[in-house]
C-alpha cells in the first residue's frame, strides 16, 4: 500500500528561509509535499481549502506578528497541526503558542534537515492522535447519552447509576489530584536535594580548585586531598538520591535482597532495629509491579515508624503461596486512631500504601489503637 504524502503549508515572507526549508524538505518527496504562502491570508485562504495537514508559521508575516498570528491560524484550522518558526529572541512567544495548542516551535537559526522533519513528523501524528482521541471521545460521549436515555425508564436503577459514578469519578479526582501531590512533592524534594546538598558541594569543589590554582606548589597536595573529599562526599550524596529514587537491587535480585538491604540501611539511618520473617520468597522473582508495590508500602510503613511510632524495633513479615504476597509490619509504639490519620491524606502516607494494593487489586488493613501500637497488613494478588 502506497504512503500517502503529508501535505505541509510553509507560511514565511523571507525568500531565503523559505528557500532553505523547501530545499530541507524536497528530499523527502515521498514523505511530504510542500506549498509555499508568502503572508497570512493567503496561507489562511490555502489552509481554508481544506488538505493541509501541517503549517510551519512565520511569526513575523507583512501582514501579522506575534501571537495573533498563530491564534488567527489556530482559529482558522483548529485541526491543523502547527509549529511556529520564530527568532530566538521569541521563544516566549513560541512557547505561549505550545501551550494554546501548537505541537511545537522551531527557531530558524538553528534548524537543520534533520530537526526539521522531525518536528515535523512528529506534529502530525501528534495532532493525528488528538484528533483520534476526540473522535473517540465524542463517540463515547454519544454512547453514554444513548444509554442513560434507555435507562431513563428504569428511574430507581438509574439513580442508583448515578450515584456510583459519581462515587466513582470523585474516587477518580481524588487519585489524580492525590498523583499530582505526589510528582510535585518528588520533584520538589530532589530539587532540594540538587540544591542544598550537591549544589553546596559542587560550589565547595569549585572553591577548591580556583583557590588551588592559586596556591604555592607546596600546598596543591592539600588542596588535592579537599577536592578529593569532596568529590567522594558528591559521589556519596548522588549514590544515596539515587538509591532513594528507586534501589538497583530491586531490579536486579528480587524483593528479598532488596529489603535485607533496605532494612540495613534503616536500622544505620534512624536506630529502629528491624525483625524481618520471610517466606515463600527466597530464589524466585515475582511479578514486577507487584515486587514494587510491596518494596514501597514497607519503606513508607518504616518511615511512618521511625517519624511517629517512637520506639526501637519493628517486626515486618513478608510470605508468598501460589495466589498471593501477603505483608505485615507492626510496632508497639504510639499508636494511632486509623480513621483520623487517613483522613489527612497529605501528611500520612497511609492513603497512599492503601491505593497501592488497591490499584493491584489487593488489600490493605490498618489496627491501631493509641498506647498499643499498629499493625499494618497488606495482601496482593500473584495470579493474574
């Protein structure tokens, strides 16, 4: 079956621009075919007779500038795929544009063949994939309207309808606000950690070698030995974002291994001894999300240990049969009341392990009473 060319319209009134982009994409016959348009309205009168697939837009035209002349385009051709070609000087102009619906931008002192088709390969099918998903979209919307119209004879059974969707989709918001909460928070902590930590190091390290460049020739072995420290303190501080972010091991050996050196790692970190039993886990891998899963909600339960539960140990038990991974981590510290806790999601991280099983399609169960400590049980599924 033969491949059906991309129709590409270059909307640019400098003759050298155009001339280089025709040339860029004239190699590609079979991939695109190029029309030029030396202003707006003409391009907007070429766009109007409706093959165009995708516009590479001057942002500078005779007879429009700025951001008003991708808003007349995208106005125009809201099904058009657009990316603008600017000045470097423009790139925040370009940037408004990505974000009211351009599929990218391209500065032209900088653009080379192969960047430019690129982009322009991967606008289109970008735009292609919107456009699939809001037919899809619409079609879905179509669909459910037909069906609440059946169902609207049957008043009690709708009602009941209702109100599950409703549970539902505020089940749905509150996991998606819950994951945003979540992103920002890591990002905002390895930015501290980028910052404070290695960025001090990395400025320390700095110091170093300017000052030693300076220095007599008798105190560079000096100078040599701080620089030095300084960089296995630097490697130390990237090895433990590393390591926080997602262990190696995990990976690579399997659960088991992952927690006997997570538990070390623990007991070094916060004093809180970790009495471990396992079963049913030893040699064998399980699957993936489910290895993660059980590696996360016993790293969060340890830190809510060593952050609340106020004592020396901690007993976790984790077992395996031919159905499912059961998990267990108890304290005799504190204590909580398990109701009020999960109702502040932010701080707890108890909401979080409980999405976790769930998501997985297991379960999680928290006892606690304030004075007697708590047990945290989780139980996920092994058969698909």
């Amino acid at each position: 079956m033969e491949h059906q060319k991309t129709k590409v319209l270059l909307i640019e009134d400098d003759l050298s621009t155009a001339e280089i982009v025709k040339a860029m994409v004239g190699e590609e016959t079979h991939l695109f075919d190029l029309v030029w348009a030396d202003s707006l309205e003409s391009g907007l009168q070429r766009v109007s007779e409706g093959d165009i697939e995708l516009v590479l837009l001057d942002f500078g035209l005779p007879d429009s500038e700025g951001l008003d002349t991708f808003l007349r385009m995208h106005d125009q051709a809201p099904n058009v795929a657009i990316i603008p070609l600017t000045g470097t000087g423009d790139e925040s102009l370009a940037l408004k544009a990505v974000q009211l619906g351009a599929q990218d931008y391209l500065f032209k002192t900088s653009v080379n063949k192969q960047v430019l088709l690129r982009a322009m390969r991967y606008a289109v099918e970008r735009k292609r994939i919107e456009e699939e998903l809001r037919h899809a979209h619409d079609e879905l919307e179509q669909r459910v309207k037909e069906r609440t119209a059946e169902l609207s004879q049957a008043n009690q059974l709708l009602t009941v309808q209702i109100a599950e969707r409703q549970r539902a989709e505020e089940e749905l918001r509150r996991l998606s606000h819950r994951l945003v909460q979540v992103q920002e928070i890591e990002r905002r902590n390895i930015a501290r950690e980028l910052h404070d930590e290695i960025g001090q190091l990395l400025t320390g390290l700095k110091l170093v070698i300017e000052m030693a460049a300076r220095s007599p020739r008798e105190q560079l072995a000096e100078s040599f030995h701080r620089a030095q420290a300084l960089v296995n303190d630097l490697m130390g501080r990237v090895r433990d974002l590393s390591l926080d972010l997602r262990p190696a091991m995990l990976d690579d050996l399997g659960l088991l291994h992952a927690l006997l050196w997570q538990f070390e790692r623990y007991t070094k970190q916060t004093a809180v001894r970790v009495e471990f039993s396992h079963r049913g886990i030893e040699g064998q891998r399980l699957p993936a999300e489910i290895e993660t899963a059980a590696y996360r909600i016993i790293q969060e339960a340890l830190t809510n240990v060593a952050r609340y539960a106020a004592v020396n140990d901690v007993r976790v038990s984790v077992s395996a049969d031919a159905e499912h991974l059961a998990v267990q981590i108890v304290d005799h510290g504190v204590g909580f009341h398990p109701a009020t806790v999960l109702a502040a999601r932010a701080s707890s991280g108890l909401a979080g392990m409980r999405e976790r099983a769930q998501l997985l399609g297991g379960t999680l169960s928290l006892e606690s009473t304030p004075g007697q400590g708590a047990i945290i049980s989780a139980l996920l599924p092994l058969a698909e």
